[in-house]
C-alpha cells in the first residue's frame, strides 16, 4: 500500500531499498526477480532521482537560513534583512606629511598663492620587491611659508589601491534602478557618491551613505550601498520620499579606490608616483614624511564573519547603549582587529562613570594609531553613542609568561631521542599560546597546558609548568628620575618569609655597576616598598631605599626616583610570580607566552622505566624557583 511507502530516506541504497519493498508488496510483482531483471536498471533510475530531488530540496532549506548558508549570496540577502552590510575589502591606509618646496629667485614670483593637494594623487611604495600605488583620499590647501619657501600637508591620509570612476545616467523608468560597483575588490570606505543636473553640468551634489533615518526626509541627499547576489557591491538611491531621487537624465559620479588589501600593510617609505606633479611643480621638489605606517588592510569579510556580526549589529539596532552594542558596531564598521574588549566606566579600577571604555588589538601593531582611534571615535562612534556617555580608547595591557616546563617520560616507549621530545614540547606549548592566549578573554589554565603536553608524545609520563609574570621597560637615560606604572595580570604569590622580593628584575647599570630591583613588606601597610639595591660582598646593599610600591592583590608596581646610565639589551625585565597557576585577564589586559623565555627541560621517569627501583633515583620537581 501506497501508505506504507517511506519518504524520509536520503541515501541512495535505502531509497531503492525502498522502492523494492514497495514493490514486492502489490500482487502483479510477486515472486519478481528485481535483482536479475531489467527492473534494477528501472530501480536505479528511480533512486537516482529521487537522491537527487531530496538532496536539492535539503540544500535549498539550508540555504534560506544564515546560520546553514554556504553561497555567499545566499548569506548575504539573509544578513541584509538584518540591515547588514558586509564589509568590503580595505585598502591599507597611511599618514605622511607632504612638503613641497617652492620656485626660488628670480622665479619666486610664479610660486601661487595657495597650493591644492588633489583627491587621487598618487603615492608610491614597495613592499616585498613589489610596488604599490597610494591615493590621496581628500582634497587639501596649504599656503606658502614666506620664510621656508616650503607649501606643507601635514598629517595627510593615503590608501593603497588605485583610482577609478565610473559614471551612470539616471532613468527613472527602470524600476529600482541600482548602480553596480564594477570590482570585486573595492574599499568601499573610500567611496564617494556625486550627482550632477547633465553631461555639461559642472555642479555636483554629493550624497552621503545612510546610516540612519533621523533627520532624513524627501530631500536629504543620501545613498543606500548593498552587496549582491555576484558578489559586487552596489548604491541605489531614495524613492522621494526617505531620501532625495535623481531625476531622469542626471549624472551619477562614483569613485573609489580598488585595493591589494592587507598584502601592503607596514609600508613606511613613501614617493611621488612617476611623471606626477602638485600644481606647476615636479616631483622632484616633493618630500614625504611618515607619520603612521600603512595598517588596517583586510580581505573582504567573510562568511563566518557575516553570520556572527549580522545578529549582534541586528540587536543593537545601530545605536550603542550596551558595551556589546559598542563590540557590534566597532567590529562591522573597523577591520583592523584581532582582539577587542568593550566594558562600562563603573566596571573600571578606578571607576570613571560617564565613559565606556574599548581597547583594541590591530593584527598586526601591538597598538592602533593615534588616527585609526580617532576614526573609532569621531566616526565609527559618532552618532550612535548617548549623548552623556564618552567613548575612551585605551591600549592593550600586555603581560608576557615565562614558563618553566619539566616533564618525564618513558624512553622505552619511543624511537625519540630527548631533544626531539623538548623539540615537540615547544611546538605544543607555542600552539597553546596562539589558540587560546593574546586575546581578551584568553584565559591562562594551568591544567589545560599540562594535558597537552601529556598528550603530545605516548612516552610523555607526567609535565610540571611554573608560570612567571613579567613586563618590561625602558626607562630614559637622560632624566634625573624615571616614573612607571605597571599593571600585571592577577595577584602576586608572597612568601611566608618577610625578607623575601615579591619582584625581581634584569639588572641595569649605575655608575658602571649593575643594580636591582627588590621589595620589603612595611609594618601597618598593605603595600610593599621597592628599593634599588646593588651586590657588595655578596650582599644586598640597598641604594634608594623609596623607589616605588607593590600591591600584591591588584598586581600593581609603581617604580621610581631610579635613573640608570646604561640599559641591558632589551630594557630591564620585571619579573613576579602569580598567586595562582590559572591567569585570567581583565578589562584590557592581555596575556602571551614569550617563547624565548621559556625552558624545558625533559627527564627520563625512573620509576616507569625501572619500577620500584627507580624510585631511589626518582625526583620531583618543586613548585618555585630557588
């Protein structure tokens, strides 16, 4: 009976095993040889088909949803009933300064007045052997210097890529008419959107991206930018009513920068691009200085990246009023991040209520420029924050591990000699640190490095790790007394005996001698004092019995009133143990495994080579440093 058919199979085999069970029980195929038959032939067919139609059925289904899409397009119409765009590739941006030095004699007179640096000038560079053209984003004016003779642009913004225009003509008898971008790899950022009455008109209006709908109305000149279906982006404009129509016949103006992406960022040199002159004057009297080296270059964002911001930029409605509201924006709107952390004044040490508090990691720069935070504040930001609520940029707090890691193991279990073992062990512990550590939410567990180390070789018996905090600085030779602040990751460990450091530093040179870092508990106060001691005999000899402070609970060292007069290679090294072998970061600190200081040291186990014997040989390895 029909009834008793199956439909919910997907494999091949059991949809024609089905059909032959169909089969076999209707009357006029009794005792039919499906197998040695014409009738398999039929069968497979069948099944081949119906395989087919159900597997094209189960494919749609997944693609008409954004966490189960795999077509880019698809994902991309899901995100934008969400009222997200995805980014586009950006172009690695620069800053310099640009002089240009003016006719002098008796052609001073021919120097004008007022000197334009023009959109799209170009700029070039070489990275990798390879170069690279740079594009002046904005038009700027600069006088000349009657002293000097010498026109300046100073902090002049520049972008990777090259420039390209393209012109439409408006024909409102197309229904939604859409403009489309003509290259995939556009930076959609440095987009500018102009339209003009005719082909002889030299006015333009420029129309500006929409962001939000306050304030707009039938004659605000905005425009609407979306990626499509083949993956090129392109601007529609207002109906008349929520933002301005061009009319019939009217130019539309669109240039942008298309880009090689992040494959140019850390650019620092800078020149003129051939045969280009900055008004009646030749290259040749122009000189570029950096300001910020080129960063923030990034491939276009990807699948997996659209479905986990789409929903977060979704929930915030493009407003930020929550911390993660801030995250969401941020992250939709700014590439450069590997890391970012977002927490309220109230949730600051000390508090600072009023504010909202981002720290960002760059990808590549320990640190964002002074102009990538203003672009975040006065761009990103603007606008979406409340108006009685201050967005603070801050940098990463970084705090570097240096690990001691012992570990025995069984040499009967293994063709590996100990120095291939130390060779793995290494390998294990710099896969730890790029997986879970160098983020905000990067948790240091004691436990969880122990297991991959036991785990990577079969001889491996047991692994002991004693973690070590430290930071370093480089204090000036020049003043009379350095000052620094040092935040470390957690709470510090503090011996039962008072005579103890909690500190201990690299030693620098004062007068041709190497001096120290120490501390010393100080009766009735939570904080430890820090003094600069040197070697005399063997003996601690303190010379600046006040140089700063230790709190052991917030982690917190104040260093100063010390002047070196010659540094170690690398600065001095501040070195502490934390009070627990599990570290977790907080607000802006971030936590890193320094692989060049880090030992290992492998041991063959006694007792598992050797048995009960082995247990006179066998030691263990202690929980501190001597």
């Amino acid at each position: 009976m029909a009834t008793n058919f199956k439909v919910t199979e997907l494999d091949f085999d059991q949809i024609k095993k089905n059909l032959k069970n169909y089969l076999k029980t209707q009357s006029t195929f009794n005792d039919y040889d499906f197998e040695g038959s014409g009738m398999s032939v039929l069968l497979d067919v069948l099944a081949y088909n119906t395989h087919y139609n159900a597997m094209a059925a189960h494919f749609s289904l997944n693609e008409a949803f954004l966490d189960s899409a795999q077509i880019r397009g698809n994902v991309v119409s899901r995100a934008r009933l969400l009222g997200y765009t995805p980014r586009s590739k950006l172009a690695s941006r620069a800053v310099v300064n640009i002089a240009v030095t003016g006719f002098t004699g008796d052609q001073a007179s021919n120097n004008p007045a007022n000197l334009t640096l023009a959109r799209g000038t170009q700029l070039v560079t070489t990275v990798g052997g390879r170069e690279f053209s740079f594009i002046v984003l904005s038009a700027d004016n600069a006088t000349i210097d009657s002293v000097t003779n010498v026109y300046t642009f100073n902090n002049v913004e520049i972008a990777e890529g090259t420039l390209k225009t393209l012109k439409f003509r408006v024909d409102n008898d197309l229904t939604n008419q859409k403009y489309q971008i003509s290259d995939k790899d556009a930076d959609t950022s440095t987009l500018r959107v102009r339209v003009q009455a005719n082909d002889l008109s030299s006015a333009f209006d420029i129309y500006t991206k929409y962001t939000t709908l306050l304030n707009v109305d039938a004659a605000t000149r905005i425009f609407h930018l979306q990626e499509n279906a083949n993956e090129y982006y392109e601007v529609f404009f207002g109906d008349g009513v929520i933002g301005a129509r061009p009319q019939s016949n009217n130019i539309v103006t669109l240039d942008y920068v298309y880009t090689n992406g992040k494959d140019v960022n850390g650019a620092t040199n800078f020149g003129m691009g051939s045969n280009i002159n900055i008004g009646p004057f030749s290259a040749s009297a122009v000189s570029i200085s950096l300001v910020n080296k080129s960063t923030g270059g990034s491939d276009r964002e990807t699948l997996e990246s659209i479905r986990y911001n789409a929903p977060l930029t979704f929930t915030s409605q493009n407003r930020a009023v929550t911390t993660d509201d801030y995250r969401a924006i941020i992250q939709r709107e700014f590439s450069d991040i590997d890391a970012i952390s977002t927490w309220g004044g109230e949730d600051n040490d000390p508090p600072d209520y009023g504010s909202v508090y981002v720290c960002v990691k760059p990808v590549q720069n320990e640190t964002l420029t002074t102009a990538q935070k203003n672009t975040i504040k006065n761009t990103i930001l603007k606008g979406k924050n409340v108006v009685s609520i201050t967005p603070v940029m801050v940098d990463p707090n970084y705090t570097y591990l240096e690990l001691d890691v012992f570990f025995k193991y069984n040499n009967n279990l293994t063709d590996r000699s100990a120095s291939d073992l130390l060779s793995v062990v290494s390998d294990t512990v710099e896969d730890y640190s790029f997986n879970n550590l160098n983020k905000f939410d990067g948790v240091f567990r004691h436990s969880q490095l122990l297991k991959a180390i036991d785990n990577a070789d079969p001889s491996i018996v047991n692994s002991t790790v004693r973690p070590m905090l430290f930071k370093t600085i480089t204090p000036s030779l020049t003043r009379t007394a350095n000052n620094f602040t040092l935040f470390f990751t957690g709470s510090f460990y503090v011996s039962g005996s008072s005579t103890d450091s909690v500190i201990s530093s690299t030693a620098f040179k004062v007068d041709g001698v190497d001096h120290f870092f120490g501390d010393e508990a100080v009766e009735g106060q939570d904080e430890r004092r820090v003094y600069v001691y040197k070697i005399v005999d063997g003996k601690e000899t303190i010379v600046v019995t006040d140089a700063g402070s230790v709190n052991t609970s917030s982690g917190k060292v104040i260093l100063n009133n010390f002047a070196p007069s010659i540094l170690p290679t690398g600065g001095i090294r501040i070195t502490v143990t934390p009070a627990s072998l599990d570290i977790a970061p907080k607000r802006d600190q971030l936590i890193a495994i320094d692989p060049l200081r880090t030992t290992i040291t492998p041991e063959i186990d006694s007792i598992a080579v050797s048995g009960s014997t082995g247990t006179i040989s066998y030691n263990t390895t202690s929980r501190l440093r001597g």
